[in-house]
C-alpha cells in the first residue's frame, strides 16, 4: 500500500505521464471544470490510468477521490483495478497548475460500473445552494483555485444576500483584482479601508488595484502603510509580496534607486525556494 500512495503522489507532483491513444479519452481539461465529474488523470507507467471523482470541500477546497486505476485492452475496454477501494479512501487536494485532465465519458462510467454521483456526495453539497455562506465558501474556494471569474458568480450572489459582509467583499475584491477590473476593486478597497484601517489585507489589495489601474504615486502610499500593520505572526513572504509590488511600482516611475531597495527589500522576506525569490535573482538582486 505505501508503493501504492508513493505512485500517486509522483503522479499528482508532475512527473511526466505516459502517453497512449485512447480515442474517447481528450485530456484538456482544468480541474476547475470538473466539479461534480468523473474523471481521468493521464496514464502512470506502472499502475495505468487513475480515475475518480472530483468534487468541492467547502473547508478544504477542490478534492479528487481516487476511485481507483484503469487499464485499456487491445480491444478498447477498459478494465479496473479495485486495489485502492478496498484499501480505503484516498483523496487529493487539488491547487493550481493541475490540468489535463479527461471526463470520463457517459460510456466508460457504465462500463466500469460507477453510479452517476458517487452515494456520499450529498454530504458536501447543501439542500440550500442560495445562501449567502454557500456562495461565500464557493467563492473562497474558486478564488483559490485561480478562476476567479466563475468565484465572482458566486460572490455576486451571496453580495445580494448582505453587501457589507467583510469576508464576501474581500473575496470580490480579490476576484476584481485577478480579473484585472481594478476600477471595480478599488471601489470597494477605498469604502472598505475607512471601515477597517488596520486591516493589512485591505491595503495589500488595494496597493495591488492602484498599481494595475497605473496610479503607481497612490499604490507606493497605500503599500508603505500596510507594511507598517503587519503583525508579528504574519508570513514573511506576505510582506515580500507587497515590497516587491511596491518595487515595481517604482520601475514603472523610473524610479530606479527606489526600485533597487525594495526589491532587495522583498529579496529578505521571500524564501529561498520560493517562484518570487527566484524571479527577483534572474532580475540580477
């Protein structure tokens, strides 16, 4: 069972798959695209092609159920192994980056005997899917996920439920930022700033709204306030992530001494093995 978990969790950490031709099998598919969706991860080399269930934690986010491995015989059918079921539940949490994926077609579910919905599922989806922590939680959870537009359907829906709810804001305020609708962000960021001045959050997506919308002058103000709010317990990489902002809002000033000190500033707060820190290194800091 351990050689077992270890091959999934190779598979799930992107080392490459096999290829093989399976007509009915097309993996193009995001995971934020297969909610409540049997699906099909590409072939492993030693136990075939992992199939499953994936569905939404409201706490945990995006999670795949691994039903089981398939194999495909010389004749098409495809023919399960039932080693994992038997040796209880496994389950992946999924983030981004993961893709190509295949739905498993209507066909092939039959096939392998697998019922539409899986029996348990009912637990994590409510009988009541217009309330405003329903949508709220979806939100949170495609914002996660990095599709914020599909989040801000949700969010939208619990707004109308209660506008002034800070965590559905904040949401919708991030969703803005992703989608690149700064205009819409700052918005609510400037409203919701009064209310809550200590709030660094609300000045990191504020700063990040006024640098995308190109008003670098009022994203370097908001970014040095909220740098000076940021508690104790906070991770330094969330600092580095406003520093680094900041510093390029300075590049965008042709600032270039002030540029120069806060990307070694973000350079102090980021670890070593983080995407930022390696980026700001190929940027000659």
């Amino acid at each position: 069972m351990k050689n077992l978990i270890l091959s999934i969790i190779i598979l799930f950490c992107g080392f490459k798959a096999m290829s093989q031709n399976v007509p009915d099998l097309k993996f193009d598919q995001n995971f934020t695209s297969c909610e409540k969706k049997w699906v099909v991860f590409e072939r492993d080399a030693t136990l075939g092609y992992p199939f499953g269930f994936i569905y939404i934690d409201s706490t945990a986010g995006f999670t795949f159920d691994l039903k089981g491995f398939f194999s495909v015989l010389p004749d098409g059918k495809f023919v399960a192994d039932s080693t994992v079921s038997k040796n209880g539940l496994i389950k992946h949490r999924l983030g981004p980056g993961i893709k190509n994926i295949a739905l498993l077609p209507a066909s092939r579910i039959k096939e392998l005997n697998l019922p539409s919905e899986p029996y348990w599922l009912k637990i994590y989806y409510p009988a009541v899917k217009d309330s405003l922590y329903y949508n709220y939680r979806m939100g949170w959870v495609y914002n996660a996920a990095g599709a914020p537009a599909i989040a801000l359907k949700h969010l939208e829906k619990a707004y109308q439920v209660n506008p002034a709810d800070d965590k559905v804001r904040f949401e919708m305020e991030f969703a803005y930022n992703a989608l690149g609708r700064f205009e819409d962000a700052i918005k609510m960021l400037e409203a919701d700033i009064q209310n809550k001045p200590k709030d660094f959050n609300i000045y990191k997506e504020l700063g990040y709204a006024y640098a995308g919308a190109k008003k670098f002058e009022k994203a370097i103000e908001v970014f040095k306030k909220g740098l000076l709010l940021f508690p104790d317990n906070v991770r330094l990489d969330q600092r580095g992530e406003m520093a680094l902002n900041m510093a390029m809002a300075y590049k965008d000033l042709n600032n270039v001494e002030e540029y120069k000190k806060w990307m070694l500033l973000a350079k102090e707060y980021y670890p070593m093995e983080s995407v930022a820190y390696k980026r700001i290194v190929a940027s000659g800091f």
